[in-house]
C-alpha cells in the first residue's frame, strides 16, 4: 500500500512538472521505474515516457534506460518490431553488464525479434539470453525464455520441439517456485502434446489445469483452458462436449471468444445441422481473423462445413486455398533446418566457450597450485638449509668453545709449569750456591759441588716424584705423547718407555746415558731397537712417535 501510494505521489509529480531533464536526477527516476516494473508496469511505463532520453549523457543511463523502456513496453502488451532501442542495451551491457543484466538485454531482444517474426533471430537472442540466466541461476527468465522458444516452433510447425521446450519451461517455473507463471504454463504444455497427437495427455494436462483455475478463482487461466479444451474436444470427435465447452467460456465465463473459438462452434453447430448459427459463427471468425494462419483455419472449417451440406464446389475452393496455404507452411517447414542449423552451430559456439572457460579456469588452478608448490619446496629447502648451516655453526662454535677451554687449561698448565720451572730452576742454582758458600776456601769444595750435581743428575734417573714431573713436562708440551705410546704400543718395555721419554725431553745420549746407569753404547742399540719397535707397530701416531726421538 505503502509503494503504491509512493508511486501515485511520483506519478502527480510528474504530470505537474513535465518531462525528467535534470541529468542528477535521472538515475534516481530509473531505480524507481525498475523498482515497479513487476507490480505496476504501467507506472515504469509512464515514469520512462516522461524522461528525456535525448538528454542522456552517460552511456550506462543510455543503456538502463533502453532496457526498461523495452521491458515496459512488452510488460504492457506493446508489441514493437524496431530492435533498434534495445540493441543499445546490448551493445553496452555485453562488454560491461552483471550476468543478469546481459540476460535481461538478449531476452527482450528476443521478444521484438519475435514480434517482428524473424524467428532466426529470436531463436539466438534467446538462447544467449538462457546462457546467460543459467550463469545467474534465474530460472523464471530461463522459463520464460523455453516458453517463447516454444511459442516459435509452435508458429512454425514444429511439434516435436515445440513440446521439448514447454516442458523445460514448466519445469523452469516449478524450480523458480513461480506458482501463477507454472499454471499457465500447464495449458502450453498441453496443447503442445495435443500438437504431438498424444491427445489423451493433452486432455489430462487441461483438465488439471481447469481444477487449478476454479480453485484458484483465475477466471482467465479457466478460459484459456476451456477454449484449448473445446479444440480437443473436436479433434477427437466429441462436439457436443466441444460445443459445451465454448458456450460456458462465453457466457457462464463472460469472457470474449476468439478465432479459433468461432470456427470450433461452426464446426459443432454444422454436426448438427444449424446452417444460420455456422454462418453466423464463421461470420464473425472472418472479423477476427489477422493472418493467413487464420484464414487457412476459417477455410477448413468452411470445407468441412460445405462438405457436409453436400456442396462440393464450395468444399473444393476452400480446400485449394488451404492446399495453398498448406504449400507455404511446408516451405516454412524446410526452412526450419536451417534455423536449427543456426541453433545447433550457436550451442556449439556457447559449449566450446564454456569447455575453454573451464580449461582455462582449470589451468590457471594447476599454475597457481604448481606455483605454491615450487615456492613451498623451496621455502622448505632454504629451511633446512638454514637449520643445517645453523646446525654446523653451533657445532663449530661448541668446536671453538672446547678449543678455548683447552687452551686456556693448557695456557694455565703450562703457566704453572713455567712457574715450576722457574722455581725449580733457581732452587737447583740455589742450592749449588750455598753448598759453595759453605764449602769455599776449603780442600772439600770440589767434592761437595761434584756431589750436589750428581745428587740432581741422577735424581732423573731414579726419582719417582721427578720422573713423574718430567713425563707431565714432556706430555704437556708434545701432545700427550707419552700417553699416546703406553695406549698405542702397550707391549712397550720400561726400560724402553724411559728412554722415548728422555729423547722426547731432548736430552743427549751422554746424560741418557748417565740417568739410565749405562753405557752410551747401550743407548744407540736401545734406541735403534726402539725405533725398529715403533715402525713395526700398527700405532696410530707412528710418524709422530719416530718425529720426536729423531
């Protein structure tokens, strides 16, 4: 009630103020046209007049502005046949429209090519148009679409595909859950089976249709029902019932009978003999006839009419114009290959646009997935090469920590020897010293020295506590050799182990000699003998042994 009051106040307002100029405020006038164009079609209509098109700038106020004048004018039953308003729309919505709008275009383009009777044309404006509704998923555009393909193979005879597309047009309807667009699509469906000659289903499909009618009250949906029921009815031979049927659209219906009603009647009305009603009813079919579909109708009823009065004459001329008649839908029929070679080539163009929109989809997912995949490969390889060469820094360093512990062990070890040394060193000074002070000047200063030396030369030899100290000297500083060779060589002999040390410490054959209590003849074969030892071995530090003895 609300939208209804809004759009009468917009109405006033239009009639008060002439035609909509103001560029600003087109748009706004257009969202309110398309805002009534399925409840109130009339009032787009007169909004959509009262716009000065010539004022447009913009090519999409352009192209809206076609399309709903074009959707208006065929809601209102204005049938125009000038494509040349819509084709703006086309033109503009097939580079930049939403699927809905580029649908929208191609289907009233179809319906003023219908108007027009290029039934070609119609044929691939609607079916670009269903490509369109499919994309979007309208499925009352895509029943509406089916029915007016239907509508053009049952204008050119062709039965078999005429049914195909009403049946896909009910189904449509039925998916779109549009209740009033599925009831009237019941009576289309119908007569195209009756077109099939399968008249039991197209009776059945009506009489469903009558029941929906009455218990909706849809006076119309009723009438258009008796009417195609009447026909049936004939063609099936029972003209009373046909007859009866006609009589209750007019005048139990009110509602006005046409062409096809009239020729009906006269047929029932000359079965049973009334020669001034048949040509009553066949006078008034002559007013409503239109085309020469039309005329060929009137004419067969006029044959069967004359038929049965028994006046041949009459009976041959109106079966000769109908065999005329008859010629041209046969050459109509012929050409029908070619319009479904058109269709048939067009849904090959739209399949194998579809099959490259799905390769190309399809390639561009395997490019993006094979992309992440090689990036994923390598973001994962330079991982783990960056955890490797962490890994192999963190070995080095805790490799440099323990070199560092080491050396400063060793750095303090030998400090502390260097101490010792040092100390040992002077202490040995020392005591020669104050052995000479106290032995000066006296015949026992010789002999006193000469034994205090001694005393310290030999304590070398023998001497647990000093042996021990000099194998910690000579390991310290040769890389713990002499624990290499009792670890490397363990059937070494003492007397052997004492004389590697000696030689590693760097002392003379002379004073080995004295340390190890034997003659410097002994050494030289000991040494050979150890030298022969060492070589035969299986001792990893081999070279390093033979290196420190010379």
């Amino acid at each position: 009630m609300i939208k209804e009051t809004a759009g009468l106040i917009l109405l006033l307002l239009l009639s008060c103020t002439g035609c909509i100029k103001d560029t600003a405020r087109v748009t706004e006038h257009l969202q309110t046209a398309a805002s009534f164009m399925l409840e109130r079609p009339d009032s787009s209509l007169y909004i959509l007049e009262h716009i000065d098109s010539d004022k447009l700038s913009r090519r999409k106020d352009k192209a809206k502005y076609a399309l709903l004048y074009s959707q208006a004018l065929d809601k209102n039953y204005i049938d125009k046949t000038n494509d040349s308003l819509i084709l703006v729309a086309v033109d503009y919505y097939q580079e930049h429209g939403t699927e809905q709008e580029k649908m929208l275009a191609y289907y009233y383009l179809g319906r003023v090519q219908y108007n027009a009777r290029a039934y070609q044309s119609a044929i691939i404006s609607f079916l670009q148009a269903e490509e369109y509704a499919l994309r979007a998923e309208d499925y009352l555009y895509c029943g509406l679409i089916y029915r007016n393909i239907s509508n053009i193979y049952n204008d050119t005879y062709n039965a078999a595909e005429e049914l195909r597309y009403a049946q896909k047009a009910y189904d449509c309807f039925c998916r779109a859950d549009a209740m009033e667009y599925r009831d009237y699509a019941l009576p289309i469906l119908a007569v195209a089976y009756g077109n099939t000659s399968d008249r039991t289903k197209e009776k059945e499909l009506l009489e469903q249709a009558i029941v929906l009618a009455r218990e909706r009250c849809d006076t119309l949906l009723w009438g258009i029902c008796l009417s195609s029921y009447a026909l049936c009815q004939e063609v099936t031979e029972d003209y009373r019932g046909a007859k009866e049927s006609i009589l209750s659209l007019k005048n139990r219906l009110r509602l006005p009978i046409d062409l096809r009603d009239w020729v009906t009647l006269a047929h029932c009305y000359a079965r049973e003999n009334k020669t001034d009603s048949v040509d009553f009813c066949l006078n008034e079919a002559g007013h409503s006839a239109a085309t020469s579909a039309d005329s060929a109708k009137i004419l067969l009823r006029i044959y069967c009419v004359e038929k049965k009065r028994n006046n041949p004459q009459k009976a041959l001329e109106a079966l000769e114009c109908c065999n005329d008649f008859q010629n041209a839908v046969s050459r109509q029929m012929l050409q029908q290959s070619v319009i479904a070679t058109q269709r048939d080539h067009f849904r090959s163009r739209a399949d194998l646009a579809m099959y490259k929109l799905k390769a190309n989809h399809r390639l561009g997912i395997i490019i993006i997935l094979s992309i992440c995949l090689f990036a994923g490969v390598v973001i994962f390889w330079v991982y783990r090469r960056i955890q490797r060469k962490n890994a192999e820094i963190e070995r080095y360093m805790n490799i440099a920590s323990d070199i560092q512990d080491v050396l400063q062990s060793k750095n303090t070890e030998m400090s502390h020897l260097v101490r010792q040394l040092f100390h040992e060193k002077f202490k040995l000074i020392d005591s020669l010293g104050c052995t000479y002070y106290e032995r000066r000047d006296t015949p026992n200063e010789q002999i006193a020295i000469y034994n205090e030396v001694k005393r310290a030369i030999q304590n070398l030899g023998t001497d647990k506590q000093t042996k021990s100290e000099l194998e910690r000297i000579v390991n310290l500083c040769n890389e713990d050799i002499l624990k290499k060779i009792r670890t490397q060589i363990p059937e070494i002999k003492m007397a052997d182990y004492d004389l590697f040390c000696y030689l590693c410490a760097g002392f003379s054959y002379r004073a080995i000699s004295i340390f190890m209590q034997t003659k410097i003849d002994n050494i030289y074969n000991r040494k050979s003998r150890l030298k022969m030892l060492i070589g035969n071995s299986a001792a990893a530090s081999k070279e390093l042994f033979l290196q420190n003895i010379g």
